[in-house]
C-alpha cells in the first residue's frame, strides 16, 4: 500500500512532521547522552529518552500521516509504541542488575551493599543449622 | 464468564493486537476472539491469577499523571545532557520502601519509572519491601520517597489492592 | 508545499537518528565494561527501528511497519539474553 504525498492535507503535515522531528530529536540527545555522560549508571537513562518520546513521537507522526493518507484510521503503529514502553522495563533492570551484581563481585566503590533479607523463615533455617 | 476467559485483560489485548496488525474485518474479527480465547486459555498453565481492578477510574488518572510527568521529565534530562559540565548535578542510589506486594501492581510501577527519563528501577526486595532505584538528578532522597509514594503508590493501591 | 514540508522534515528526522546511531556505535566499541556495550546495543536497536518508521513514512508504505515490529522484538530478547549472559556467564555455580 504506497500513498501519495500530495493528498496530505498541509495541517496534518505540518503535525506529523513536528512529531516526527520532535521524535528524532529526542532519540538524538539520548544517543548524545549515551556517548557523553561519565558513569554506566548515569548512562542507563539516555536511552529511556528514546524509547519514551522518542519511539512516542515518531509513532504519533507515523499514525497522523498515514491516517491522513489513507483518509481513515491507522492505528498499528501503535503497537510498537506499546511494545516498545513494555520491553524497556526489563531490559533495563535486567541490566541494571547485572550492572550491580558485577560491580559488587569487584568491589568497585560508590555501590549500595547488599540489603540482608530478614525473612523469619531464613533466620529459622540457620538457627537449626548452628 | 471466568471458565472461558481466565484472563479478560489479555484476552482483550490480543484480539486487539490481531485485528491492529491484520485489518478491522469481520473476518478477522472473529478469528481475533478465536485466537484470544484460545492463548488466554493456554496462558492457565502458568497459575498466576488474573489482577483484579478494583477502580477504573483511578487508571485514567494514573495515566494522565504518567503522560504528564514523562513529557516533564523529558524535557527535563534532555536539559541537563545538553548544558554539559555546567550543570552540578549528583546522581545517586536511594532505596525506597514500598508498600505494594501486587505482582501487577509492581510491574506498573516498573514501568511507570523506567518510561519516566531520570529514574532507573535496579532492584527489588521482596522481603523486606524495599526498591532500589537510580536517580539522575538528585537533589533531595525524601522529595523522591514522597513522590513515589504520594504520586504513583496510592494510586496503585487503589487500582490493585 | 505539504511535500515539502515532509521531505525536509523527514530528511533532518533521518539524519539525527543516523547521528544517534553512530554515537551508539561510538559507545559500543568504547565500552568501558561489557553492560556499557550491551546498553549500547539496546539504544542502537530502538533508534534502527524508529529509522524503520521514518523510512515507511518516506516511501508511504507500511511494509516498513512491520520490519520495525520484528527489529523491536529481536532486540528486546538479545538484550535480555545478553544481560543475563552478564549476571551468570562469569560465575561457576
């Protein structure tokens, strides 16, 4: 399915692009961020810019354009908008954590210990053992 | 109603997903609910229980409140990457205590403070209730206990708990 | 004057992600440590797939929606493979 560019009407237009270059720009000064900031922990927010507005905006873009395209609505690029706010959450935790773990098996300084469980079962446990 | 879908939610969330991606037909509809019902149903074997929404309402307004505060603190990290070193800004660890234990609930809450640029969600302690995370521009540890807690917290415990 | 409008726009909107995407190169082949390269990765594949959706509004055709969908998915498990290669790959248990 190809459209033309001339059935766009210029107020969708002039809104898709804004979107579009709002999305772009965003993802630009995370990149930015990525390549710039000193620590892996600072680092760990630049690419939420990306996958927050970023992906957002050129979502939004992509959608008023091809719903003024088609001349009804589009709405599957919404999906990856979804997705992408999802999938974020647990890549960067994952990370994160194993960020941490790795930090703490080198003693690197400036790491928050680890917090000790208290669970009463646990406790338990290591009384019968002594 | 609950034999058929264990999980409306997903349910409901797949069949839109199916007709997003293939089209809005009533063919595709009803192979749509025909899919739903069928991995809804074989989602079962796993054995977590569906979350349960107590108000609707309160969704709409965690929402706005999210939307809002992504846009802000968008803008507010893409400011403080641009100025460089000319900006003092301390980031730092602060562990957090959580009420929540909803396994739906915290997975909201990840999301709400991962898809909000200047918190990082690092580790969570079931035990102890208590939420490692990261912040990009700390000024104040009791500022950002108070707003998780006030802004994103209260309204969980209404929507889940 | 609306075709304008949108070439120009998607032209800049295409340059700053491939800017975006050199710098995550940039980071990825710098490191320091290996979570440095894996994050980097995981903003090199976010800013490929928001190329993907420029690219589709450019040609007007959604097929580029899709590949975008795919480049999501695949980099999402990568990474979260990667990451936990990162907490168990180094210890012997």
């Amino acid at each position: 399915m190809s459209v033309a560019y001339a059935e766009v009407p210029l107020w969708a237009a002039i809104l898709s692009a804004a979107f579009i270059l709002l999305g772009a720009t965003l993802a630009l000064i995370g990149a930015f961020g990525l390549a710039r900031l000193g620590s892996f922990y600072d680092r760990i927010h630049a690419p939420t810019l990306a996958t927050s507005w970023g992906a957002g905006g050129m979502v939004m873009g992509s959608m008023i354009f091809f719903t003024a395209a088609a001349a009804r609505p589009v709405i599957h690029e919404i999906l990856i908008g979804v997705f992408v706010t999802v999938t974020t959450p647990v890549t960067l935790m994952m990370l994160g954590r194993a960020a941490i773990y790795r930090d703490r098996s080198d003693n690197n300084p400036g790491i928050p210990p680890i917090v000790k469980s208290d669970r009463p079962s646990e406790t338990d446990e290591n009384r019968a053992d002594a | 109603m609950r034999a058929i879908l264990p999980y409306p939610l997903l349910a409901a969330g797949l069949a839109f997903m199916w007709l997003a991606l293939s089209g809005f037909t009533p063919g595709h509809a009803i192979l749509a609910v025909l899919v739903a019902i069928g991995a809804s149903n074989a989602l079962r074997a796993l054995g977590e229980a569906s979350p349960r929404i107590r108000r609707f309402a309160a969704i709409t307004e965690l929402f706005g409140i999210v939307l809002y505060d992504i846009v802000r603190s968008n803008f507010a990290v893409a400011r403080i990457i641009l100025s460089g070193k000319r900006y003092q800004r301390n980031s730092g660890f602060i562990l957090v205590p959580i009420r929540l234990t909803n396994p739906s609930a915290l997975a909201v809450l990840s999301i709400v403070l991962t898809s909000t640029p200047g918190t990082a969600w690092l580790d969570y302690n079931s035990a102890r209730g208590t939420l490692l995370i990261h912040v990009f521009d700390l000024v104040d540890e009791a500022t950002w206990i108070d707003l998780i807690a006030n802004r994103y917290e209260r309204l969980l415990l209404e929507i889940f708990e | 004057m609306n075709v304008l409008i949108m070439q120009v726009a998607l032209f800049v909107a295409q340059s700053f992600l491939a800017i975006a995407m050199l710098f995550c190169t940039y980071r990825m082949a710098v490191g320091p440590r290996a979570q440095d390269r894996v994050l980097a990765l995981d903003g090199l594949y976010v800013c490929a797939m928001l190329q993907l959706l420029a690219f589709g509004v450019r040609t007007g055709n959604t097929l580029y929606f899709e590949a975008a969908l795919i480049i999501g998915m695949l980099g999402f498990v990568a990474t979260v493979a990667l990451a936990k290669f990162l907490m168990r790959g180094e210890v012997i248990e």
